[in-house]
C-alpha cells in the first residue's frame, strides 16, 4: 500500500458547567488558595455531576471536531477513545460511535492514562498513513472526580473532568512530522487507580473477587521528577525524528498536570514562556483530556494557526509518556 500523509483538520472539546475553585476545596480539605495555586497553577476544575457521563463529553467534543473539519460523521473510518474512566468497562468508545451517527466507523478505546491522547493520535495515525483509512476522529475524556478521594488533599486538588476531541484526514502532505512513545511498567506503583478486590464464596471452596476501584494514589515527588526528566528527553527524541530543531517550534503543549512541571520542561528546553500553552488554571488535571482541550481553545481563540509546528507531550499513569510534533491544519 502507498504511504500517505496525515493532516489535522478539526478540534473540539467540552467540560462540565460545574466548577470547584480552590476556595470551596477548603471547606473539604486543609489547603488554601495560595498553596495550591503556587504549587500548581491550579485555581479551578470542572467537575461532572452524577447524572453526567464521560461518554456525554466525548460526543459533544467530537461533534465540535468533525464540524471543524467539514466532513460528515458518516464520513468517518475510525473512533479512537483515550479514555481511562469509560463508562463501560467493556468500552465507550462504540456508544461514542451510535451518538454521533459515524455508521462506517470502527470504534475501539484505548487506555494510558494522562499519555493517552498522544498515543491515540499515534496509533490512529498509522491507519491513515498506510491507507488503510481516510478519516479518523480521536477523542479523549477522561471523568476522574469519580475516584478522587476528596479528603486526600494530595491528589483531590489536582484533578478535573472534560473531553477534547481532533479529526485527522489523509493527506499528500504530512503533517505528523516525528513522534516517539514510551512505557516503564517498573514505575507503576507512582500513580495507580487500582483494582480493590473483596473475596466472595461462591459455593464452598469457590472463591472470587468482587470489588469496585481505589481512589487514585499518586506520589507526587516522584511523577515531578519523573515528568522533568523524561518529557524533554522523548521531545528531543521527537525532534529529531522530525528533522527539527526546538528553535523551529511554535508552540509547546503539554499534558496539563502541574504549571511547574510545564515551567521545568520549557526551561530545559529553552522555549521561551510566551510559546507555551495553559490552560489548567481553569480546568485542572484533566488526565487524556487535557491536551486537546487546550489545544481546541488555542485553535478557537486564533492562537495556533494554520501552518504552526506544534511539540505536544503526554506523560502520566503505566508509567507511559510520549511526544509527538506536528502541524496544525492542511
């Protein structure tokens, strides 16, 4: 099969109307305001209500992407969902499929945590570049209020809700320029939403597990470390691959976890504050989210343009990170 080229054509996102600022989370927890804005940047989240679904903010950033892109959902070959919060165990990304009405699209999730989107946009570029597909739509959304333990004041500070969503379409000209991803298993005690089991007889000398999940464990000292490290390590690596130097990049966009984690990668980069973008103040740490939410706010906003080289990195959960270089636009 000819390779192809992929471009990027459409963005969207969505986040839940509800917000919790650093304020209210006194009332929950001992904190202020000031500790967890000059420790993270954080001065806000959107938080799902009950009756909202993680899969009900994948649609509407979806349906923002293919608008932009000028395609029809029906159009579409293939729905990726980073997701690590479904709604279904067994998968979301088909409801995903159903709502928007994408009838030819295959539809699968795909789960690695706050690198997920990255990965997504990977992998869901290789099918387009061997042309196998034409039109793809990857999503990412992620509803993590569901397991914050909201008296852990380490991790319930951090953490909100949302959904960002791109459209990519083959393309003579490619617009993925480099990427490179990675895992270390070894290190996957630092951040955990585990499984917890309760044994349950069956019958006598049956016995299974039944159980629900942990709220989420992190320790932070070692993902700071870990995220310094590692993410201007894979966007050298990504660079290079691109045949391009930092110089040459517009814009640096991160998964938005911690403002002094993006503040530590720009520096030891040299990337000059004035190209990285933020937007977690308002939205918080919205794991796979986060990357195209801020990306589809840059895009409506004017800031990133056609044309513009973009370094993205994802890193968190598995432990797995990764960095992709791209192009906005056809």
């Amino acid at each position: 099969m000819q390779n192809l080229g992929i471009a990027m054509t459409g963005s969207g996102s969505a986040a839940p109307a509800t917000f919790l600022d650093n304020q209210a989370l006194t009332e929950l927890v001992e904190t202020s305001d000031e500790w967890i804005t000059t420790r993270t940047g954080i001065r806000q989240r959107r938080l799902a209500k009950a009756s909202e679904t993680m899969t009900e903010l994948a649609t509407a950033a979806s349906r923002q992407a293919i608008a932009m892109s000028g395609i029809d959902p029906q159009d579409l070959d293939l729905i990726l969902l980073a997701t690590s919060t479904p709604d279904d165990l067994f998968g979301s990304a088909c409801q995903i499929q159903a709502q928007l009405g994408a009838t030819k699209a295959v539809a699968f999730d795909l789960t690695a945590a706050c690198s997920g989107f990255v990965f997504g946009f990977v992998t869901a570029a290789q099918y387009l570049k061997t042309g196998v597909y034409q039109n793809a739509l990857i999503v990412a959304a992620d509803v993590l209020s569901r397991w914050v333990d909201w008296q852990d004041r380490r991790t319930c500070i951090l953490f909100g809700d949302g959904a960002g969503a791109v459209v990519i379409q083959a393309n003579e000209k490619d617009c993925l320029l480099g990427f490179e991803i990675r895992s270390d298993g070894t290190q996957n005690n630092c951040l955990n939403l585990a499984y917890a089991s309760e044994p349950a007889e069956l019958i006598q000398g049956v016995n299974v597990g039944k159980g629900n999940f942990q709220p989420i464990t992190m320790n932070g000292k070692e993902i700071y470390r870990f995220a310094v490290q590692k993410v201007p390590e894979v966007i050298d690596k990504a660079l290079f691959r691109a045949n391009l130097s930092v110089d040459q990049i517009d814009w640096l966009l991160l998964h938005q976890a911690n403002q002094r984690i993006l503040d530590a990668v720009a520096q030891r980069l040299n990337i000059p504050e004035h190209k990285v973008i933020s937007n977690l103040a308002n939205y918080g740490n919205t794991s796979a989210a986060s990357i195209p939410l801020a990306l589809d706010e840059a895009v409506r906003q004017s800031k990133i343009k056609t044309g513009d080289i973009i370094a993205t990195s994802g890193f968190g959960a598995g432990l797995t990170w990764g960095a992709a270089i791209f192009q906005w636009g056809r």
